[in-house]
C-alpha cells in the first residue's frame, strides 16, 4: 500500500468521524434554538446535509475496501455531547454555538481541501471529487454563518436587554 493510500484511508475515517460529530453538534443546536427561527432553518438544512456527506463519506470508505473507525467515531460522538452539554448551562449559547460552528466549519473545510488533494495525488479522483464537492458545502454554510453573525449577535443582545428568559436559545 502507498503512504498516499494509507493517509486518504486514515483520513476518510477522520472525516466519517467528524461529520457524526457534526451531526450530534447540529441535532443539539437545532432541538434548542428557539428564538432565532432562521439560523434554525439553516441549521435544520446543514443537519441534513451533514447526514447526506457522512452516507457518501461511508459509501467512499465501502469502494476503498476499508471500513470506517469506531473509536474515531464514538469519541467524535462523545466530544459533540459534551459540547452540547456545555451550551446548555451558558447564558449566550445561541452566539456561542455560531461561534464553534464557524470554527467547526472551518477545520472541516480544511480537512476536505487536504483530503482532496491527497486523493489527486494517489489517483482516486472519485474521491477528489466527492472531497471537492463536501468542501463546497462547507464553505456555503461558513459564508452563511460569517454573513449572518452580526444579525444573530444583535438579536441576542435585543433578547438579553428584554430580560427575555430564552434569549440564549
């Protein structure tokens, strides 16, 4: 097996295990934004999506002949449920969960310029491009959270001023 080989498995099941944990992170987002229905909507179809680039993650892991990796995934599953357990208890969790989605979305963009990279140079342009396509995605949905920051930022304070209880969510 080629090094170029190895990594885009090893990377594969990195990215299988980071979009689960994209998905426990936005089902917990979505399940408590209350007062903010657009950035749930986004959120509602980012989940979607995300659930959409796992399936064709796992389909690309099966044509690989390689399996994905239950420890990534489990401690992927396990790092979102602390985080979502975390924004729980904040008072400004709406503001603070676009915070780490960007960044989330930013690690992810990353990941998947690599990844398609690796995969150019060892050859399999199937994944190139399936890498390639996942990172557009990605990179819609962090142009959709830097564009619609100030806005969210301002109806939080808006909500807090009002001494709204669920300005937070």
């Amino acid at each position: 097996m080629s090094d170029a080989r190895k990594y885009v498995d090893q990377w594969l099941r990195d990215a299988h295990a980071m979009e689960k944990q994209a998905e426990s992170i936005l089902e917990g987002q979505v399940s408590r934004i209350k007062n903010y229905p657009e950035l749930a909507e986004r959120m509602q179809a980012h989940l979607e999506e995300t659930i959409s680039q796992r399936k064709r993650l796992e389909a690309c892991i099966e044509r690989r002949g390689i399996s994905t990796s239950g420890v990534k995934d489990v401690s992927a599953k396990f790092t979102a449920m602390m985080q979502n357990l975390g924004g729980v208890f904040a008072g400004d969790e709406v503001v603070k969960g676009v915070l780490a989605s960007y960044a989330f979305e930013a690690m992810e963009i990353a990941s998947y310029r690599i990844l398609a990279e690796a995969a150019m140079a060892e050859g399999d342009f199937e994944t190139a491009q399936l890498c390639k396509e996942i990172c557009q995605e990605e990179e819609a949905m962090a142009d959709w959270l830097k564009e619609h920051m100030p806005r969210i930022t301002t109806a939080f304070l808006g909500h807090a001023a009002s001494e709204n209880a669920d300005a937070k969510r």
